[in-house]
C-alpha cells in the first residue's frame, strides 16, 4: 500500500507508485499573469513618463491651468495680424472742387482741411461730369483701394458726403466734390473725435501668458 492511500481504503481506491498531482502548472500559469501585469504597469509609467518630458519642455502644465490652448493662441495672433490701420488725415491727399453755383467754396474748404491736418493737392472748380450736377452735400471719390481707408477718414469732416470709388482711377488722391446743399464741414471737435477713433491703432489681442 502506498503511503498516500489513507487507512481504511483499498481496491479502486488505493493510490500506488510514487507519481502525485503536482501544483507546478498553476504556479507557472501565476508567474505569466505576474509578468503580463508587470509589463503593462512598466509601459504606463514609461508613457506617464514621457508625457510629464513633453508638458516641461513645451510649457504644458502651465497652458492648461491658464486655461488656454494653442488654437486659441494662434486665433487670436491672426486677428491680430490681420488688424488693418487706417491712415492718418497727414497721409491723405485730398483735390476739392466746387460743383456749385457759389464762388470761394472750394479755396475755403480747402484751407479748413488744411488745418485739420490733410493734405491739398488740387483746388477749384468741378468736371461737367459734376458741375452743378450734385444735389447733395458732396461727393467724396477715391480709386477703389480708398474705400476701406482713406474715404472714411476723409468722410469724418463730411458726414453726409456720399462715397464713390473709381476702379481706373489711379493714384491714391481724394476728391472732395462740393454739392448743393453743402454748408460748412463737420464740427472740428465732433470730427476730430471721430478720425481719432478711426485711426487708433487697433489694441493687440490679449494673449495669456501660456501663448
């Protein structure tokens, strides 16, 4: 009888040899899942890792607690760029032309805008396209690169002046045309306000600090 057969038990019940179940592959089956467990926990930090050398080097963890993000940055950068200037009345040729029936309207006109800063090119009286033809207050007619820059500086002295551009026009000159129901121009003050406004430089987009 084998030492494994407990007493009492024989027949079909009796162990014999000296062969038993062994433990061996469930301790092998421990030691893979060990290692497979091992070898994800040692990715993780390899990647945990290589996340924390990224956000050091590109500034990261400061970006996100600003609440910031690179699209925003370069949103506002753009806008920023993208601001145009419009330019001063010193920088603004302007020819008046009287297009009316009274005399010395464009010589004082001229002069008036002369001391509000704007250049005098031209001075006199107006084309038979325009003579006694305007019905308004004026006409104010630029190449068509004025129609975003020059014209509404201009248009500033002159509110009620109607806005025209002439794509064959060359040159960077301002027509002032003198109509009918012109009186005098826009109240320095008031128009001085106005260019300042229009000229201002345009602030730069605020970026946060982790732009």
């Amino acid at each position: 009888m084998s030492m494994l057969t407990p007493p009492g038990m024989g027949g079909k019940y009796r162990i014999t040899g000296d062969i038993y179940p062994r433990m061996r592959p469930r301790r092998r089956r421990a030691r893979l899942v060990a290692a497979v467990l091992a070898s994800v926990a040692a990715l993780g930090l390899v990647g945990w890792g290589t996340l924390q050398l990224i956000d050091v080097f590109t500034g990261g963890d400061k970006h996100m607690a600003a609440g910031g993000s690179t699209t925003d940055c370069r949103i506002k950068a753009a806008t920023a760029a993208q601001t145009k200037v419009l330019p001063k009345p010193g920088t603004i040729t302007v020819n008046v032309y009287n297009a009316t029936a009274r005399t010395g309207l464009a010589k004082q006109t001229a002069d008036e805008l002369k001391k509000r800063g704007f250049k005098i090119g031209a001075v006199g009286n107006a084309s038979k396209d325009f003579d006694k033809k305007v019905k308004g207050t004026g006409i104010l007619l630029g190449p068509a690169s004025a129609l975003d820059s020059s014209l509404p500086v201009l248009s500033t002295q002159l509110a009620d002046a109607q806005r025209r551009t002439d794509a064959a026009r060359k040159g960077t000159d301002i027509d002032l045309i003198i109509g009918d129901a012109f009186k005098t121009l826009t109240q320095r003050t008031a128009a001085d306000l106005a260019v300042a406004k229009l000229t201002a430089p345009a602030p730069a987009a605020t970026q946060k600090k982790s732009c």
